[in-house]
C-alpha cells in the first residue's frame, strides 16, 4: 500500500514538473506580439510594335519597259514578267541593273506602331559618307559645271541631289509615349528619272561611252529609338 502511495505520489510530481517546463511554450504560442504585412504587383513589358517598311524593289532593273505607249519614262519591270520583250527598250547583257536615258525608278518607305514609350525617328543615309544618294563617275563639265542628267523628287516635289541629301536632316522629331506614328507618317516616296530629252545628247553620250561606267547608289537609313 506504502509503495503504491510512493509511486502516485512520484506521478503527480512528474506531472507537476511537465506543468512547469511546458507553460512557457504554451504561453509563447498564443500570447505574443505579431506583425505583418504582404506587398505583390505585377508589369508587363511596355508595348514597342514597331514597323518600318523600306521598298527598293521599283528603285532599279536589268530591264525596263515604256508602260505608257511611247510618251513618257520606261519604268523597272522584270523580265520574267515580260519574255516575250514586248514593249523593253533598255536591257542589261548581264543581269545587273542599269540606267539610261528614258528611264526612272522610285523606292518608299513608311512607319507604323504605337509603342507604349517616347521614340526618336531618325532618316538618314545608311554609310558613313553621309549621302542618300551617290554619284560616282559622273564628270562630263559643261562651263566648268559637272552636267549630271538624273534627277530627283521626294514625294512629287523636285530636289536637287544636294537638297535630297540634306532633306530629312531634324525633318521628325521625338515622340510621346502611344503616338500612333501611322498618322504622323504618310509614306515616302524618292524617285530618279534620266530624261529622255535632257537637252544634252552630247554628255548623255559620253557617260554612255566611258570604259568605267558611272554609277549612281542609294542608301537609306530609318530608326525608330526609344528615348528617355
């Protein structure tokens, strides 16, 4: 009986001492200070979409064609689309492209988007020359004046080679966030014509017969920068 009362005794104080040890832990659980706080957002790229279209397919050809029955310039057309030569009245030996009297050609470019930041638009020549458009070999003087028959328009307006070159400089400006560039760009069109009566057969001859042909280049440069 005096055992049994011992071994009561001993588990009451083990449970005391349980009690003890573990009400701190109890009490930490459910009696302290908390505070929290949950931040989250979510971006996604801002928009650019921009195009730029540059078309040189109508600028030059091998062979060209009167597409208006003799009474003005022939215009680039392939010869693919013409085997039978009906209507070509200038055509390279070799399929390189060419010029001559009586011949013209154009090339465009355009702008679209509605990019989501501010842009800069920037037209210029695409070498470090710095020219648009080069002449090379054209040397026939006439007075001490370089006699150079092509001539040029930008969007129906006559251009001398110089003024061509120097057209676009701060022509477009910066551009505000969502500025729909298709209404604020109407497509561009340079063209070239050799007049077929340029009045001077003489210096048209003579660049026809030079041994190192002149030579006439376009290079063109359009891009579109997000600024800051």
């Amino acid at each position: 009986m005096k055992m049994k009362k011992n071994l009561v005794f001993r588990l009451g104080l083990l449970a005391l001492v349980l009690t003890l040890v573990t009400m701190p832990l109890v009490s930490g659980t459910y009696a302290k200070y908390v505070t929290s706080e949950v931040g989250t957002a979510q971006a996604r790229v801002a928009k650019w979409g921009v195009e730029i279209d540059v078309d040189v397919d109508d600028l030059f050809g091998a062979a060209y064609e009167d597409l208006d029955g003799g009474n003005g310039p022939a215009e680039w057309i392939a010869v693919d689309d013409n085997p039978d030569y009906a209507g070509i009245t200038v055509n390279a030996s070799t399929n390189t492209y060419v010029l001559a009297p009586g011949t013209k050609g154009s090339m465009t470019f355009d702008i679209n988007g509605q990019p989501e930041v501010a842009v800069s638009v920037k037209v210029e020549a695409g070498t470090e020359e710095g020219q648009i458009v080069t002449l090379t070999g054209w040397d026939y003087e006439i007075e001490e004046v370089t006699y150079t028959p092509v001539v040029f328009k930008v969007n129906n307006e006559s251009k001398t080679l110089a003024e061509l070159n120097s057209y676009f400089e701060d022509l477009y400006e910066d551009y505000d966030p969502n500025t729909n560039l298709s209404d604020e760009f109407d497509e561009v069109t340079i063209e070239w014509e050799w007049p077929f009566d340029s009045g001077n057969d003489v210096g048209d001859t003579y660049y026809g017969d030079k041994a190192e042909t002149p030579t006439i280049k376009f290079d063109l440069k359009v891009t579109v920068t997000q600024i800051d």
